[in-house]
C-alpha cells in the first residue's frame, strides 16, 4: 500500500540518512525500483514528472500499475509514489488519481502567489493524508522543457514556505537538473546551512541528484538532506546496457527481439544504479 512520504524523511532527517526519489518512465523503471527497495530493505519515493505522466497515459494508468506490483511483488517497504514538479492543476488530478505525496513547484510564481497556492494544497493534502513538497528558488538544468542556472533559494524565503506545514522543502543551492556543465561552482553549503538553520526539523530535498559527488552528498545529508532525486543517472544506465546489447548483435540472435529480452540488460542497470545510490544515501535497511 502507498504511504506518504512524511514518516520516512521525519525518521530519515532524525537518522541522518536520505531516501531516493528515484523517477519512473515505464513499467520497467517501476519494476526495477521497487524490486531493488525489497532487495536492500529501503524506503522508496517513485518520482513522476508531469512529462512521464503523460508519456505513461496519465495518473490513472501510473496509479494502477504501481498498486499492481506493490501486491503482486508483495513489497513490504515503504512507498511513496509523487508528483514531481506539478504543477497546480497537475497537484489535483495526482491527488484525484490516488498518489500519496505531490511536489507543487510554485517557484515560478510571485512569492505572494505561491504562499497561497501552497497553503491551500497543505490544507487538502492534510486532509487526504498525503505529503507535500514545495520549491524555493529555481532548481538548474533543463526540467520539461525549463532551463535554469541553478540559483540558490533566500533562507528567508525558505522559512515562509516552510511555516506554511508543507512536509518537505526542496531549496536551490546551486543544484541541477541532468548532467552537470564542467565550470559547475557545487553545491552552496553556507545556503543549506542557512536554510536549516532557519526552518529547524523539516527535510530538505536535493534535486539534480545526478553527478553530484559522493562527498558532497554526504555533507548535504549532514546538512538536514533527507531527500535526493535521482533521474537522468538511471536513464543514461539503461540507455548504455541497451546501446551495448543492440551493438553486439543480440538481438538478431534467436528471440533477442523480444522486447523482455532487449529491455532486460537496462533493467539490471537501473537496478545496479538503484542499489548504489541507496548505500550512498545510507537509506538500506532503514525500512
């Protein structure tokens, strides 16, 4: 059954230990993912862009095959399954459509009108026992079509959104999305310290997960880091095992067409990616 993320990050932060949002494209993805979380006895939050949504045929269709795998692989750990990046129509019909946890990225509004939007989905995530993620300052990278250059959020900006009861922040400190440019100043800590400083016990969420070095992510989850996306790094796994099982021919070899047999070799690679993120993230075994 499909928590809310709430419980998790709380135990996380207290742990200093962060859980994996690790972002789902199709059946493979999911499968992989929650099989891996079985496997090391972890916390998992299944990230779903507004992109992939649609790509997948809509919430509805993302709902029932989650619910599907989590009985018929009889998953006992903790699932979240979240909205990443919503927007606010995009928060509703996640909300509608049965997902335990929406990420409302309001960044793009003036602050005045992301305070509001965001109080009124605190409001009715409490009421249906979800959890909610909100953005301060825009995270870089390119994200469904948006590029940013990777700011860092005002820690006063932050508090306000944090006072507000939204479970979990996800602040810019100079993070990005996709593959990180060879000039890249990394990640500000005096920002995160700042921020944590100021908004106490709430987990912090790092987007852009991808590429950040190992000791940078330990210093993050020091630093009040509960949550790390991870997305383009298992894209390009998969793509990899898959150029490499086409390039040596495979899938002329007997039935190596078949679509179980060609996408196999990129399920085990997002697997391989999976399980060292959640030993990097210290998150195995904390089911």
């Amino acid at each position: 059954m499909l928590v809310s993320a709430k419980e998790m990050l709380e135990k996380a932060k207290a742990g200093h230990y962060a859980v994996g949002q690790f972002n789902i494209n199709n059946l493979e993805w999911t499968k992989a993912i929650l099989q891996t979380a079985q496997e090391l006895n972890s916390p998992v939050i299944l990230g779903v862009s507004e992109g992939a949504g649609k790509y997948m045929a809509g919430y509805k269709t993302v709902v029932g095959m989650v619910n599907g795998m989590l009985e018929e692989l009889k998953i006992t750990v903790p699932v979240a399954l979240h909205l990443d990046h919503g927007g606010y129509e995009a928060c509703y019909k996640c909300i509608e459509a049965g997902f335990s946890s929406v990420m409302f990225d309001g960044s793009h509004y003036p602050i005045e009108e992301n305070v509001e939007k965001t109080k009124e989905l605190v409001k009715v995530c409490a009421e249906k026992g979800l959890s909610l993620e909100a953005e301060v300052g825009s995270i870089g990278g390119e994200e469904d079509g948006v590029v940013g250059m990777g700011e860092c959020a005002d820690p006063k900006e932050c508090k306000m959104i944090a006072d507000l009861g939204v479970t979990m922040l996800a602040a810019g400190i100079g993070n990005i999305h996709g593959k990180y440019p060879a000039n890249w100043q990394g990640l500000s800590f005096e920002t995160l310290d700042a921020i944590q400083a100021l908004t106490g016990d709430m987990p912090l969420v790092l987007h852009g997960g991808t590429g950040i070095p190992a000791d940078m992510i330990k210093k993050a989850i020091n630093l009040g880091v509960a949550k790390i996306n991870v997305n383009t790094e298992c894209q390009l796994a998969f793509a990899a095992a898959t150029r490499e099982y086409v390039e040596a021919g495979k899938d002329l070899q007997g039935k190596g067409y078949d679509p179980r047999k060609l996408l196999a070799p990129g399920a085990e690679a997002i697997k391989a990616t999976v399980k060292e993120k959640m030993e990097l993230f210290g998150s195995v075994g904390k089911a």
